[in-house]
C-alpha cells in the first residue's frame, strides 16, 4: 500500500493511497474549505460520500449537489467539476474504482442518476473506508466493496426501490468455509476464491453470511484469533504470534484479539495457564 498526505490547518487536508484490494485504483480522503475542482475528467468510476458540508459540481452541463445522507457515483471520461457548497467547505472520502465492479455500459445511467439517496448503501461505502484504513482487513474490504458493486449495479439499472433477496446455497458456503479453513494463515482474497469456486464474489459472500451467521471475513479472523490464543498459551510472544496466525502485525492482531477474547494478546498470555 502506498499513501501520500498533505496538510494546511484550516484550509486543506488530503490523504490518498492505493490498498491491496482488486477494482480499486485509488483511496482519496480530503478536507477542503475553498478550493474549487476545474472541470476535469477520470479515466476510473468515482465513488464518493460527504461527511460534513456538501459539494455542488456540474456533469454533462447540469449542476447537481452531494446532500449528506447520498452516495455519489461520477463515471469515467463524463467530464464534472466541484466545490464547496457551504461556507465551512466540506470533508469527503472517495474510491476511484475500475471496471471490476461496474461496467461501461452503466455510464448512461450514473449521468442521469450520480445522487444516490440510500443510506444502507452509504453505511456500507464508510464500512469499505473504515476497513481500507487498516492494514491487513483487506478480506473485510473487498468482501463490503463487492455487495457495494451489487447494490449500485441494481441503482443504475433499475428506476424503482432497490431490494436484496438472499439467495440459499449451502454446498457453496461449505465449500467456501473449507477453503477459508486451509487458508488460515495465508489468506485467501475473495476474487481468488471465486474463481477457484466458479462463483460471483457477491454471491459467495451472501452464501456464507447466509448459511452461517457471518461473513467469511469475520469467520477467518475468528480462526486467525483461536490459533493465536493456542500460540500464546505456549508461551510464544504477541507480536511471532501474530505472524504465525495470518495477521498484518501485532497492533493488527492486539485489535481482533481484544474485540473477540475481551483482552490484549500480552495480558492473556501472562495471566494464561
């Protein structure tokens, strides 16, 4: 993962990197209070919500708004402009995405429709963001993207209410959690499995979630933290423990270990008998 940061108090500040994850190009977190986007184009679909203020910005010459609760999706090569619509400026966050999860058949549509006003999907994109910001959730980040994809997918090709209607298929998630199961501590990505399943991404994550109670990433790390605490009831230190159970580094290991077992992985390796 490569990032790059810059910041002027008051007035600007960005973060951007690239994560680990298929179908996504680029992350863009910013705060702008004046500056004002020319019109320009992307060459990548522009997935964007605003957590405080909002944007007004012009695509194919008409003017539209980014109000709080939306989601917006610009398609590539459509040229758009933006800037501040309050007085405080505004603070976003951005996936720029590639043809992975949206088509260019889809294009015509986001034009007539980038507003999106859904707010299951809105969670669901800050859920994509609070998993790309940290290292070694990568599972978590791809698995969201892809029921994210789905839902906008479902937006552009549909003028009424979108629904989500799961669809049974127990011999997949079986199949699924066993190749989750010899994948502890390697990992698996959710494209990779897909294809050796001969499955659609979003279906393989609404099979397992389906037939299991949770989704395949919240599964691998519970196996990731059972095996850690086994290391570390051999006496094995949190941050080898870490390596040898899957996880990105200690503090990656110290965050699941403490959310499933109540405890940092130290203070249950000393008080473990």
């Amino acid at each position: 993962m490569t990032a790059a940061a810059a910041e002027r108090p008051g007035r600007t500040a960005v973060s951007a990197w690239r994560p680990r994850v298929p179908g996504v190009v680029e992350v863009f977190h910013a705060r702008f209070t004046e500056y004002a986007y020319p019109m320009h184009v992307h060459d990548a679909w522009t997935l964007l919500i605003v957590d405080d203020g909002a944007v007004r910005y012009d695509l194919d010459r008409h003017e539209r708004g980014t109000p709080h609760d939306t989601v917006t999706l610009l398609p590539p090569h459509v040229p758009h402009n933006g800037s501040p619509a309050t007085s405080d400026g505004f603070r976003k966050r951005v996936l720029y995405l590639d043809g992975t999860h949206l088509e260019d058949s889809l294009i015509g549509a986001a034009v007539d429709r980038p507003d999106l006003p859904d707010p299951l999907l809105r969670r669901r994109v800050g859920q994509v963001h609070a998993a790309l910001v940290r290292p070694g959730d990568e599972l978590e980040a791809e698995s969201r993207l892809t029921l994210v994809g789905e839902r906008l997918r479902a937006h552009l090709r549909s003028r009424g209410a979108v629904t989500e209607t799961p669809r049974r298929d127990p011999v997949l998630a079986r199949r699924l959690r066993e190749l989750l199961d010899e994948r502890v501590v390697e990992g698996i990505g959710l494209r990779e499995a897909a294809g050796l399943l001969s499955a659609h991404p979003a279906h393989l994550v609404r099979a397992f979630s389906g037939a299991y109670g949770i989704a395949p990433h919240q599964y691998l790390t519970s196996r990731r933290v059972g095996r850690a605490r086994r290391l570390l009831l051999e006496g094995g230190s949190p941050s080898a423990v870490a390596a040898a159970s899957g996880f990105y580094d200690q503090a990656h290991l110290t965050r699941h270990f403490r959310r499933l077992v109540g405890v940092t992985p130290g203070r249950y390796r000393a008080e473990g008998r």
